[in-house]
C-alpha cells in the first residue's frame, strides 16, 4: 500500500469514526459536536494541563531544578493573587467561547456550510496547519508588538505584565480587549479563510493552548525548553521576544540581547 493510500485510509477511518459520534452523541448535530469540542480545547486543555503545572509550582520540589531562574524557584504565590488569574483567564474563556460558537453557528446553520462532514486530506491539512502556524506567528509579533507602545501597554498589556516571573496559568490574563485582539485574532484567521473543518480547529486551539501554558510554566524541561526560556525572557525584559516561536524576532532583530545571552551562557537568568 503507498503512503498516499494509506494516509487515504486513515482519513476515511476518522471520518467515519467522527461522523458516528456526531450522530449516535449528538443528534447528528454538527454544530452541537463542534460546541462540545470547542469546549474541551477552550476550557478543558487549558485547565487540565494549567492545573498540572499549578500542581508542580505548588507541591513539587523535585521538578525545582526544571525551573529556568532563582526567581522561579522562590516563587511565592498567594491565594489571592491565584484567584484573580482565575478569574480573568475564566472569563476571556468565555469571550472565546462565546464568539467562536456565534460564528460557527452563523455559518453551520444560517449559511448551510456543507463541507464541515468531510475531513481534509493530508496534503489539506498540512497546508492549512503552516498557513496557520505563519499567520499566527505574524499576527501575534505585531499585535504584540503595539501592545507595548506606551498608550495599548498602560491602556490593556500591563495587566500580563503584571508577573515579571510567569505561572503556565497566566497565559491568557490579559486585559479582554487585548485578549481578542492578541490571543483570539491570530488564532481564527486560517480557520476562516479556509473553513476549517470542527476536529482541524479543535486540533490548532488545543496545539496553541498547550504552546502558550508551557511558554509561561517557567519550566525548562529538556525536551520543550525553547517556549519557556523565550517567553521567559520577554517577561522579565519586556523589549525582546515579542513572537510565539521567535520568527520574526530573529528577521526584524527583536531578539539581539536575548540571543546573547543564550550565546555566552552567562546569564544566570538562562
Ligand atoms: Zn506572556
Ligand atoms: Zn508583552
């Protein structure tokens, strides 16, 4: 069998697989489907893994000599302080929610989009992913990089900026305006433009939750170290590092000191 046959194959398989869920669990409700699966990526990636890191910050010592500086490994943290992260990350979740069900419901039930039974192949997919990944990544730097002129920073970001040394759980406190604008904005365009099926939406919101609570965990795990340290570092500077995976940091020289700093390994805050 070739690859392209069996890549054929194992599209068929999940199709059907995920068209028996939707009928037998839902009604045969695609929109319904797409609500519970916006759900687990929204609510259930971001708090099951934000939790598990929580859990480490709080009971593990043993995963201390992970964390990227001292000033990670002396965290202190208040229940109040936990409680207001909370509360703001829980209600930008419902922003997203909400938005994001809006607009699937507009275009699933008012403008009949059919496509949404079919699942793109594997050539689809991969190019629906890398369009994803580079706007995602250019939408981020540059909205990011405006939310640190002087009137968006006092305005909406200094609220994530409030923690110099980031908890995996602050990824999404953020003012809501800029919540829309940084964190939901890149993430929604290639789905729109493409009109993405439910499972490759599910698939980028899970991907992007799980890269943006390991970016601010302030673990530096051998495996998934990159994230943490460069987010890290934009945390504690605040003129570097302005994208997710450093792309056009390294074009427009937003990452100069920081590249130094990896460099010489003298800084004793890499
Ligand atoms: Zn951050
Ligand atoms: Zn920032």
């Amino acid at each position: 069998m070739s690859v392209l046959s069996s890549f054929e194959s194992t599209r068929f398989y999940i199709e059907n697989q995920f068209n028996n869920v939707v009928n037998q669990q839902f009604n045969g409700s695609h929109t319904l489907t797409a609500f519970f699966l916006l759900l687990v990526a929204n609510f259930g990636v971001y708090w099951s893994f934000g939790l598990l890191f929580l859990g480490f910050d709080l009971l593990s010592t043993k995963l201390k000599r992970y964390k990227i500086n001292s000033n990670h490994k002396n965290l202190q943290l208040s229940t109040a302080k936990l409680i207001t992260v909370i509360k703001g990350v829980v209600f930008n979740q419902l922003i997203t929610f909400g938005l994001i069900c809006s607009v699937l419901y507009i275009r699933n039930v008012y403008l009949k989009f059919e496509s949404q039974k079919k699942i793109p192949s594997f050539g689809r997919f991969l190019l629906e992913f890398i369009v994803h990944f580079l706007l995602q990544e250019t939408l981020f730097y540059f909205v990011h990089r405006l939310m640190h002129k002087k009137w968006f920073y006092m305005k909406f970001h200094k609220i994530h900026h409030e923690w110099s040394t980031p908890i995996a759980i602050l990824a999404l406190y953020t003012h809501p305006v800029e919540h829309i604008f940084l964190n939901m904005l890149p993430l929604i365009v290639a789905p729109i433009i493409f009109q993405s099926h439910i499972l490759v939406i599910f698939f980028f919101l899970s991907y992007e939750t799980l890269v943006a609570l390991i970016s601010h965990s302030g673990y530096k795990f051998p495996w998934i170290s990159k994230n943490a340290v460069f987010h890290d570092w934009h945390h504690l500077k605040k003129s570097e590092n302005y994208g997710a995976m450093g792309l056009w940091d390294k074009i427009l020289g937003t990452d100069k000191e920081y590249q130094k700093a990896i460099q010489s390994n003298k800084n004793k805050t890499i």
